[in-house]
C-alpha cells in the first residue's frame, strides 16, 4: 500500500506563536449546491472572514490523493461519525442551546427583508458567534454573547419568517444576568450552580455532585479508578434524588450517537489495521451501553493502535468545560499521519526514560518505568463537536493516568493546522513586544522551531510524566476545579525546562540553545502580555490555559526579581520584560514544576488553590488596557478557527470508487450545511 509523504512544519511568526499557544453574506437555502473551489487550489486562500473577536481560516489536507481508496473511505467515514455527533456539544454547553439555534437559522435562511440594517448585521454576527462556539457563550471566556440588537428586533424576525421560539428563551438571550456563565471557576461561589454548562440539572449544587461521586467510588479500585461522570448528566428524578443520564444508545444522545455508530461501523469495515478494527469495535459498544469499563478498553486497544496511517479522536473526552472536571464534551478529529514529520520528532518519544530521569521533580513521583508513548505529526482531516470551529494544536490522550502509566498515550501535533494560523497571521506583535532587535532577530531565525518544539514537549513528555502517590485519588477529586489548569502548567513547564538542555541538540530536534531562549522570551511576553487582549477590560482570567500561562509567567517573574532574573522595564510608555538570565529562568522553571507535580500527586489542593488564585487569576488593569491599547492598531482578531474541508464520495453502481476534497469558503454556508445534514437532537 502506497503511504503519503507530506510536507514538514513551517516556522511560525510571533504572532501566529502566541495565537496557536492558546486555537458577512447570505447563505442560499441548499448550501450543499454551492460551488467550492477545488483541493489544494495553487490560489488558496486561508482566511475568509472576520467578525467580533474571530477570524475564519481554511486549511489543506496535503497529498490527499496519495492515500489508497481504502484509506479515503476510511477517513470519510470517521468525518461523517464525527458530524453525527455534532449537536450533541451544543446541548452539552447549556440546554437552550440547540432551541435557540435552530431558530436563529431558521430566521437566517428565510428572511427577506432589510439586510443593510445595522440589527440585521448585529444578528448575523450574534449567529456566527453562537455556531463558532457551539452555543451561546463565548468559547473561551464563558461569558454569554451580548446580541447586538434589542429584543423587539428579534420579535419582529421571528413574526416574519413563521419561526417559533419560546417566550422563555427572550430573557435566556437579552438578559446578563440569566446563566451568565458557562463555565464559572470562582470557588467562592457553588461552582455548579453557577455554572450553566449542560452536565448537571439546573438546581444541582456542587456539594451533590461531589457526594454522588463519592458514592460512586467507595469501595472501587483505586489503582484503575473508572472515569465516573465522564458520559453522563447529573439531575433529579421524581423523587428529588441525583440520578445519572448517561449518554449512550437507548439513553441521553442516544438519537445522535446512533447515527454515529452508523459510520463507526462503516469505518471499522476499512480499517487501517486489525487492531484498530478492534478498537473501533469496542468504541462502538461503547456508545451503545455506556459502559466505562469498556471506555477504558477501548483507550487501551486505541493507544496500542500505532502502525495505521490513518487515525482519529473521538468521544467524551476532555473535561475543560464541566466546572467539577468528570463530564467529558464530545468531539471529534480525524487525521492522517504525516510520516516525513514523524520520523523527524520520533526521537522525543524514543527518549522519552531520559526526561523521566532528569526531571527536577522528586524521585518519588517519576515513573518507573515509561512505556507505549507513541508521537505524530498529523493532518486533519476533518473536526466536529468541541474541536471545532476552535481547534487545539496538540493533543495527548488518553487522559487516565493509570492508563498512561501501563500502557502510554498518544501524542500529536495538528501540522496543516498550526501551517493554516502561519499562513494567515499577523507579523506585526513581535516588534511591538519583544524588548530589542536582539529578540527580534533570534525569534525571526528560531520561532517556528521554538512554537514546534513546545508544543512537542508539552503533548508528549509534559502529559505522560510523573505519576500520582500511592492512595491518593484522581486530580479531578483531590484538585477539583483548579486540576486542568495546573495540569496544563505542570505539561508547560516540563517543556520549558528541557528547551534549554543540551541534549535536544544531541538528540536532532533542536538546532540551538537560542530555540529555548526564544521560547522564554515569547512565553514571559505571552504569559504576561498578549494573551491579555483576549479580555474584556474588568474581567478576571477563568480559561484554564490562560490561567496557567500567567501563572507560571508571574510566579517567575516574582521569585526572580531579587536576582533580576527578568526586568520589567518601562520605554516611552510601553512596558517590556527583558529576561537576563536564561539558565537561572530555567531553574525557576523546574523548581515551579516540581511544586506543580508534588501538587498533583499527593492531592494538595490548597497549595494548588494558592498558586492559581495567587498567581493565575487576577488581570493588573493598567496592563491590560496598555495591551489593548498596543495590539489594537494591528486588526487582527485574536481566537481563530476553521472551516472544514468538505469530503465528496464519488460513487459508481452503488459503491464509492474515489473521495474528492472540496474547500468551501463561505463559514455561514458549511453551519447552515451542517444543521441540514446533522441536526440530529431535538431541543428540551
């Protein structure tokens, strides 16, 4: 079988560094029609559109076309899995969700009347927001959109295109105050109840939460601990009593995830690999029991399945957006090994026993021995549920310790992604932050290997380290809702610290010790800086890999300011941070990770509360409005995300003999495409 040789990384911008360290027309009534311009167009053009505080890319898939039919098929087939599942992650992000979706739609595609008014700009913009964060409230600060147009406007729309929508829903969409948050991380204040994300029944509280749970693992293996919470809601039953809705088949999202059986069961007719086969066998019987036994059996037989070109993530998966840190949100990503990249980065995973052994952590909380840790550069091929339209750059999975101890993860870099941000980013943040043409020099030479090299760290050393003590519970138990962004921090950290040693020289993957010291410089300057324009001025940062960021970039800062480790010097009004000693942050960096991994494996959650809350929450508003104030001249929005390819089978006397790619262009036409060919979930 003829396998795809694809191209490698290209260095990245500053800007498009810092963006990827974070991911108006009228649609016609049959998107589907709509001409799209062909695969890998020499004319491509990889940013469509911008509005409120987004910009809409396009990626590639490279040499699609020399994948074999069989590989085509499968990568069709797990792309229209991943679809199936689609609304699933609306209604996971709060319950009114998918009403006032299909409604807004409704009213996009029907109405006739005035599009040059400024309401009707504001309502397109307000849908766009809703589809590029699969709901109501912001993608990454949580906060609910503000809709840009008086409720008497929407009123109107609804009488003139025939479009019900509840009268509840009026003060759901134009009142602040009602479900504000999606995600509240204020331990001040019941984090559930605060909380408008969909996993838990509206009066649920988070000491219920926290009693059912514990209910739940009395008694139960601590050393393979089942990942409980993570496909189901918690409500009440007649009775008042807590009661599990578990998504499966017959059961919560039972509707959606049939269909996504439907294509499971194609994909695993061509699969890659008799193991992924069984893998895709057992994610099946997964959705259609809710078995989390077999959940773990599947991660088992998935990270053990390696050879295959093709491969893919899909489920309830990561638990950023469940305040309590069980409930997993659905998506999906489906990928194609990039082997050229691969070989090249092999060597981190290879000598994955050297990083174990020189961690700066204490011995008690390395592993053993570190096994089945497998790394790839991949091309996406197509993304769904809480992986797109905003996309992560890396990703290690699966996300049970226990699991990674015995049998490894899987670690990637979304390559055609991390290409798309270079391609349409802005150049234009890294002379207005770096502290002297020295910076700026080393950052042009070295900044895309330093974005690459991180990353790398991060997914495939920093995740699969350390291991938790003896007796002490799952983070998500002991940490509660500050365990994802210390665990972010403690991923962080473990790459910072090794970006300066010598041995990435050694191993090929680095070219100078100047590839670290641009990492330190754009991650001081990120951690401290730009990411803050990402903020509405008076807010505090809840996002945990914002937090996390400012976190280990301030508590640096701090505990090297005696020794003028870094200096915060002020020119004509604009502050910049000139680190002076590099092997001295360096060792900042490893005595912050130690902490962060004594933290996580003895259960400390006071020490771990201290440090976010002391060092990862607050937003100095002086600096914040400096930010904007800087940044806001460039025009660049600073959350990107995508439009999917479109994958077209072409088929003869029933059966497909070729998969075309197409790169639609338009962001409205693909969300209206998608609700016509996967809304599969009724409303509450």
């Amino acid at each position: 079988m003829k396998k795809p040789r694809m191209s490698f990384l290209k260095f990245l911008p500053f800007g498009v560094f810092c963006m990827v360290l974070l991911a108006v027309s009228c649609a016609p009534n049959d998107p589907a029609s709509a001409p799209a311009k062909p695969a890998e167009s020499d004319d491509f053009q990889y940013m469509t559109e911008q509005f409120a505080d987004v910009k809409i890319l396009r990626y590639q898939i490279p040499a699609w076309d020399k994948l074999d039919l069989q590989e085509k098929k499968l990568v069709y087939y797990l792309t229209q899995a991943g679809l199936a599942g689609r609304d699933i992650i609306y209604d996971q992000n709060y319950r009114h969700n998918l009403e006032i979706r299909n409604a807004l739609e409704k009213i996009y595609r029907t109405y006739d009347g005035d599009k040059t008014d400024e309401n009707w700009k504001n309502f397109e913009i307000y849908l766009k927001r809703i589809w590029f964060s699969n709901g109501i409230h912001h993608h990454y600060s949580y906060d609910k959109f503000n809709p840009g147009f008086p409720q008497d406007y929407l009123e109107e729309l609804l009488k003139e295109t025939g479009t019900t929508l509840r009268d509840e829903m009026l003060p759901v969409i134009f009142d602040p105050s009602v479900d504000a948050k999606k995600v509240s991380k204020d331990g001040s204040q019941d984090l559930v109840l605060n909380s408008a994300v969909n996993f838990y029944g509206p009066d649920i509280t988070e000491k219920e939460v926290e009693a059912y749970f514990k209910s739940k693992t009395a008694g139960k293996d601590a050393a393979r601990p089942l990942s409980y919470g993570l496909n189901s809601k918690l409500t009440r039953n007649d009775n008042g009593q807590v009661v599990e809705k578990v998504y499966k088949v017959g059961g919560l999202y039972g509707a959606a995830l049939e269909k996504v059986i439907h294509w499971l069961e194609k994909a695993k007719a061509v699969a890659d690999t008799p193991q992924q086969a069984k893998a895709l066998g057992l994610l099946i019987d997964y959705y259609q029991t809710g078995d989390l036994d077999t959940w773990d059996k599947y991660n088992i037989a998935w990270v053990q399945d390696t050879s295959g070109i093709v491969d893919y993530i899909q489920g309830f998966v990561e638990v950023y957006n469940d305040p309590m840190g069980y409930t997993g949100s659905y998506e999906s990503i489906v990928q194609i090994k990039d082997l050229d990249a691969s070989e090249k980065m092999k060597v981190l995973a290879d000598h994955a026993h050297y990083f174990e052994e020189n961690s700066p952590i204490d011995d008690a909380f390395k592993k053993e021995n570190v096994v089945g840790i497998s790394y790839n550069f991949i091309n996406v091929a197509g993304e769904a549920g809480d992986a797109s339209p905003s996309t992560p750059i890396g990703v290690n999975l699966p996300n049970a310790d226990w699991i990674r101890k015995e049998y490894g993860s899987k670690s990637i870099s979304l390559g055609n992604i991390v290409n798309a941000y270079e391609q349409a980013g802005t150049k234009g943040f890294l002379g207005e932050f770096s502290n002297d043409s020295t910076e700026v020099e080393r950052a042009e030479a070295y900044g895309g290997q330093a974005s690459k090299l991180h990353t790398a760290l991060h997914e495939v050393i920093g995740h699969a380290s350390g291991k938790l003590a003896p007796g002490v519970g799952t983070p998500k138990e002991t940490l509660k809702n500050y365990s994802s962004t210390l665990e972010e921090a403690r991923a962080d950290l473990v790459g910072l610290y090794y970006l300066l040693d010598p041995r990435l020289i050694e191993f090929g993957v680095m070219d100078d010790l100047d590839v670290g010291r641009t990492s330190y410089d754009n991650y001081i300057k990120n951690g401290l800086m730009l990411q803050l324009r990402r903020l509405e001025p008076g807010t505090i940062i809840e996002q945990d890999h914002m937090r996390n960021r400012q976190m280990v970039a301030s508590w640096v800062y701090e505990k090297g300011q005696k020794d003028e480790v870094i200096v915060k010097e002020v020119r004509d009004g604009k502050t910049y941070f000139d680190i002076r000693d590099y092997e001295a942050l360096r060792q900042l960096f490893g005595q912050l990770l130690a902490e962060v991994q004594r933290i996580k494996s003895e259960g400390d959650f006071e020490a771990g509360k201290a440090l976010v809350e002391n060092y990862g929450v607050q937003v100095d508003p002086a600096m914040h409005q400096e930010v904007l104030d800087r940044t806001a001249r460039f025009k660049s929005a600073p959350y990107g995300g995508f439009i999917n390819p479109r994958l077209v089978p072409v088929e003869k006397d029933g059966e497909i003999n070729d998969v075309q790619v197409e790169y639609p262009d338009d962001f409205a036409e693909q969300m209206l495409e998608y609700a016509k060919q996967y809304s599969h979930l009724t409303p509450e």
